[in-house]
C-alpha cells in the first residue's frame, strides 16, 4: 500500500468513513487522475460540483487533496476538495465560460505546492522588473518563492545579473543553473525534499520544461526547438500534469500555470522597454520596421551607442516571443486588443530633412 505522506499529504481533519484521501496529479476535461493509497485511480465529480459554476474556484485542480468515494471497478467520485494551503489562479475573463460575457470566474490551475521557482533566463531575457512582478504573484500564491537564472551556459559573467537580482530582492534565494551542462541543479536539493511540491513560472522559452526533464532524468516534456505559434498543448507524450522526481519532490506543470506565464511576458515588456519604445515615437515613419528606414531613431541609437544592441536584441526576441503568445488563448488576445499597435501607416514626414543627426 501507497503511503499518502509521499505525495505530501498530511492529515490535518479526520476522514469520514467510506471516504479515501488522494491527490490530483491529471485533469482532462472532467476526468481526474488521483493517486490513492490503493494506487492511481480515475474520478470524476460528484454531481453537486457541475451545478456550481459561480464558484468555479471550488472545482478540483492539479495538486489539490481531495476526498473519493473509492470504487474498484469504475469512476471513484470526488466528493470533497481539502483545504488548500497555496494557490495559483488566474481570472478567466474569456466570456465563454459558462455564456457569463464578462463575468470574472476565478480558475485555479496549481494548488498545494511549497515553493514557486521564478525561471528567469541569463542570457536575453533577463528582467528584474519582471522577476519582480512574478515574486508579486508568487507571494500571493502563498507559496515561497525561490529565483532560478537558467541557461548560465550561454552567458560568460553571471556575476552582474546575480548583483543585479540580489540588490532588487534582497530577502529571496537566487540561483544559477544550466539544465545542459548541469551546473547549480545541486543547489536545488534543499527545495527537492521528499512529498515538497514545485510549480514553476516563467516566460515562454527560459527553460521549464527543460529544468523539469533534466530534473526526471528523463524526458517527459517536450522541449522548444523553434518557436513558433503552435497548439496550446505542449505536452506530449504525456498529459501527467503532476510529476514525482526521483528526489520524492514534486512539479506541477500545468497548461495553465504556463499561460500565466505567457500572459506576464507581454506585461514585462511593457514593465521593462518603455526607453525602446519611446524610440520608435522618433522614428521618421510610423510604420517604420527599424532595419534600413532613413530617420529611423532606433538606429541612430544604436550607431551613437545611446541604446545597447543587445538591448536592442533582447526587446526583438520579446518581440518574437509576444507573437508566440498571441496565437495562444482568446484570453491573451481579448487582453490584447486594448492595448492595439500602432496603426501601420505612413505619417506625413515629421522631421523634413532625412537623418536626425
Ligand atoms: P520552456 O518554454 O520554458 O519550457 O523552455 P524549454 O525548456 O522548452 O527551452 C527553450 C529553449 O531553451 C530550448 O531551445 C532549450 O534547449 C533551451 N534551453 C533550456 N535550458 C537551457 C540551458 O540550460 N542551456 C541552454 N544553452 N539552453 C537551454
Ligand atoms: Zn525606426
């Protein structure tokens, strides 16, 4: 027999007669994977669950403790949800939930887990503003958040940015790590304790799914090769949503937390390039594209040095990754139209008289 207590359960009220603990590892639709003592089994929600749509924030998740009425040869039904001491969710304003246009329905999409890991990539996503905004989010999370700067294969210095996080946020663990060459993983084991559970947050591309399979010392997240508007779906061979590393720690890696992710990225460009995009209000042209155009004042920048090329670059590859997100949810993209680009069309030539300087 399975001991609970491996999936960080802890008996914190006295469990009816009848009824069996478990932890939610999987969510398809309405089918629940729940480890049990009695192994894995598959459940579905007690009736009283579908006739509550206004408290959506009730409905089971990935990591939540829950109460079944156990049964041997079919669907166990979920008849409680256990108190949850941390929570991520996120207002599903998406209007097609349930046909309430414009209600705000909270949906959970991680519960239960101890630390949230901010996965910050060092070499061209780097952003203590937008650390910062998910250490905001972490902490409402209830969770205790631990900073990881990935990728520090692909960076020379590390020191800078380290310096940088610290002074910002003096009072949370920071970390450096490659999910390639391995290095700073072993500073982890101090989170990666038996039954301790992990969600990670972070934009799209700075590493999750690749710390997570480095982590399993296995691959059971498929990583990005080319980024590109894809599915939503991003896991692959498996929709384990809940993952036991060999460690006795857990990952909770869910669509939704990702989409939390990809929502903040477009906030953090916002947070973190207002000096890029003040630029482009110099250039010559409203549709300027910043590669060749004459007057165009984010080149001239870049040829007086006033603004940096990998500044530069990096607010490109944000770019890159905002239209990554685009394509993702009708959530994003309702958020989205309120903040329209710039129509692309010519202005008649404000400053006459071709380059600035
Ligand atoms: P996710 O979107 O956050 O899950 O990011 P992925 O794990 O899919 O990684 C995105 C890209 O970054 C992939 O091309 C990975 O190979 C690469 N990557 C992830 N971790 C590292 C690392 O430690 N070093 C280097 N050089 N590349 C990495
Ligand atoms: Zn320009």
């Amino acid at each position: 027999m399975m001991d609970l207590k491996t999936y960080g359960y802890t008996e914190i009220q006295e469990i009816p007669d009848g009824l069996l603990p478990g932890r939610i590892t999987e969510v398809r639709r309405e089918r629940f994977t729940v480890m049990t003592e009695c192994g894995e089994v598959t459940a579905v929600l007690k009736g009283v669950f579908y006739h509550s749509a206004e408290t959506r924030e009730d409905f089971p998740c990935v990591g939540d403790f829950v109460l079944l009425q156990y049964n041997e040869s079919g669907n166990s039904l979920i008849v409680t949800v256990l108190p949850r001491y941390s929570k991520y969710s996120r207002a599903d304003d998406s209007g097609h939930a349930a046909g309430y246009a414009k209600t705000l329905l909270e949906q959970v999409v991680a519960t239960n887990f101890d630390y949230v890991f901010i996965l910050s990539s060092l070499n061209r996503d780097f952003n203590v503003t937008r650390i910062m905004r998910y250490l905001t989010q972490a902490r409402q999370s209830s969770g205790q958040p631990v900073i990881i700067l990935t990728k520090a294969d692909l960076v020379e210095d590390y020191n800078l940015p380290i310096t940088e996080v610290t002074q910002s946020i003096p009072e949370v663990p920071v970390h450096v790590i490659s999910s390639h060459t391995g290095l700073g993983l072993n500073e982890l084991d101090t989170y990666l304790m038996p039954g301790k559970t992990v969600v990670f947050l972070g934009m799209s591309g700075v590493g999750k799914s690749s710390l997570l399979n480095a982590l399993m010392e296995k691959d059971v997240m498929k990583v990005q090769a080319i980024r590109e508007v894809d599915s939503r779906g991003r896991h692959t061979t498996t929709h384990r949503q809940l993952f036991m590393l060999p460690s006795g720690a857990m990952v909770i890696d869910t669509p939704g937390m990702r989409e939390l992710g990809l929502f903040d990225a477009e906030e953090g460009i916002r947070a973190g390039f207002n000096d890029v995009e003040e630029l482009f209000t110099h250039c010559r042209f409203t549709d300027c594209r910043h590669q060749t155009e004459p007057g165009c004042a984010v080149l001239t920048a870049l040829s007086d040095g006033s603004l940096l090329r990998e500044r530069w670059e990096h607010y490109l590859a944000q770019q890159h990754e905002n239209k990554y997100v685009q394509g993702k949810t009708g959530y994003l993209t309702d958020k989205r139209t309120q903040n329209k680009p710039i129509p692309r069309s010519s202005k008649k030539s404000k400053k006459k008289g071709g380059w600035k300087n």
